[in-house]
C-alpha cells in the first residue's frame, strides 16, 4: 500500500478556553485508514516534541512520563487519530468528554501498546475491552495562557468530568540536570518509556519547537520506507534492509531489529516505520539504527 507524502500547514489559533472550541485542521491528506476505504480527513495541529538536549535548563520545565499510549484529539465533537481519522470509541467514552478540545494518549499501561493498539483501531468497539481504556490528558490545544496555567485549568476541566478513566497527566518540576536523570532512571526503571519535557512559560503553537521536547535513554524516530534491500547468504530471498527517507529528505539504510517473519513479509513501501537509535552522525543520520515497529495507520 502506498501512502502519500502529506505536507502539514498549521491554523493560527486565538480562541480563548471557554468559548467556541478551536478548528484544528491541516491543509493537506493523511494516509488512508486500516479498512483503505475511509475518506481522507484533514489532520488536527498539534504540538509535536523535539528530543531533549543538555543545552536546556530542565528548571523551565514541566515534567511528567512519557506514555506509551496512542495519540488522540478531542475536537469537542470527535476524538481523533493524529493523522484526523476518527476512532471508534465507544457512546458513553464519547458522551463523558467536555466540551473543550484535549489532546492526550489512550492508554492501557506501561508495556501494554501492543493490547490497547488493537482495541483503538477496531472499526466497531469492544465494551469490555474500552473499559480498560484512559484517556490521559496532556494540554489544551489552542490555549492562550502558558503551559503552567492552562495545566490548572486543564485539571479543572477534568475534575468537573469526574470520570476515573479521564486523567491529566501529572507534571513535576525538577531543579537540575541531575535530578532529571534520576527520575529518568526511576520511570525506566518501573517499565516507563522515558519523560516529556513542556517549558512553562511557552504558549500553544503546532509543530515542533523548544517548548516541548522528549528524553529517552534509547531514542526513536520514524521514516518512510522507500524500496526493499535484498539480503545476502542466510538472507538470500528475504529483507537485507530497508532503505528509509528521513523528513529532511536524506535516506539511509536500516538492516537491523527484524524478526526472520518480518524479513519474510517486510513493511510495505510507503509505510512508517519507527526505529531506535544513539546518536546522530555528523551528516545528520542515525547512528546504530535498529528497526521497532510499522507506525499503524491512523
């Protein structure tokens, strides 16, 4: 399946908490749903995080645990894939929302994407199994207060809800550097995935930038495959790797991380695919890149 390279222009957004709920719409098509005959949506804007670097002071910051949960935009009317496709939640998840736009991640717990992947992305909804479901709450998209206080009213909004699976993600403040690797090592240490880093005093804008930023102890990205690899010897009629291209427009090779069944049947062309690194090279590449997991259409 092929999915078309989309370009992303983000709306200005002035409204005020409170009023009429922001329109958060891209200009440009999103990849096809998993049934391929769902129309394409226009994606919402959203803040996108940039990696962490010793260069910031992590005293500016709101810190809280960087799940790993699916992505998901509450316009005040539909809640929402990253990419705008609409999820299937169930009535009463959808009847108990406020009427204020959320962004946030569905999320079962630490360890558990894989389950809760499945349950998100079904066409028709499993009661059961969206009971299981939080809908973990990190912003106010379109807010016009600093991060700071649009987490207090955000907390407000959510109490007022008063539903369990319902959550703002708690923030912390930390004083330095070294006290952000120690609760870096105690989430990972717990089964966590890493820390989201949101500056303070920053206000709401689409896209990437300083004001919010991800820490892993293993980072990851995502990129396009672009053509298949044949592999050598015991690889002889099977994936050698992927040849990736970066949003910069670079590619690179990714021979590493599959399972001989993944080999077998490789990610699609056009597909992304997320996978870890360490550092960067001088060119701007991943060093020791290893393949994770295909990002599922949203």
């Amino acid at each position: 399946m092929l999915f078309p390279r989309s370009t992303t222009s983000a709306a200005c957004l002035t409204l005020l908490l409170g009023s009429a709920l922001p329109s958060l719409l891209a200009a440009a098509a999103n990849p096809p749903g998993d049934s391929g005959n769902l129309a394409a949506t226009p994606a919402p804007a959203l803040m996108l995080a940039g990696f962490w670097s010793a260069r910031h002071d992590p005293a500016a910051y709101l810190v809280s645990e960087k799940l790993d949960g699916v992505r998901a935009f509450w316009d005040g009317q539909t809640l929402r894939f990253r990419s705008g496709r609409p999820i299937a939640a169930p009535v009463w998840f959808i009847a108990a929302l406020p009427g204020v736009a959320l962004d946030g991640e569905l999320w079962l717990g630490r360890g558990r994407f894989d389950e809760l992947s499945g349950i998100v992305r079904r066409a028709q909804p499993v009661e059961a199994d969206w009971r299981q479901v939080k809908y973990m709450v990190f912003d106010l998209p379109g807010a016009s207060a600093p991060f700071s206080e649009s987490v207090l009213r955000l907390q407000a909004v959510l109490a007022q809800a008063q539903q369990p699976w319902l959550q703002a993600v708690p923030q912390q403040r930390v004083a330095d550097a070294q006290a952000l690797q120690a609760l870096l090592n105690t989430i990972v240490r717990d089964g966590g995935e890493g820390l989201v880093l949101h500056r303070a005093d920053a206000l709401w804008s689409a896209g990437r930038s300083d004001a919010l930023l991800k820490l892993k102890p293993v980072p990851d990205d995502e990129a396009r495959v672009v053509a298949h690899l044949p592999g050598k010897g015991r690889l002889s009629g099977k994936l050698g790797a992927l040849l990736l291209e970066l949003p910069s427009g670079q590619r690179f090779a990714l021979g590493t991380g599959f399972t001989d069944a993944q080999r077998a049947d490789p990610p699609p062309i056009g597909s992304l695919v997320t996978y870890r690194y360490r550092d960067h090279t001088p060119q701007g590449l991943p060093r020791f890149a290893s393949f994770l997991r295909v990002r599922n259409p949203e």
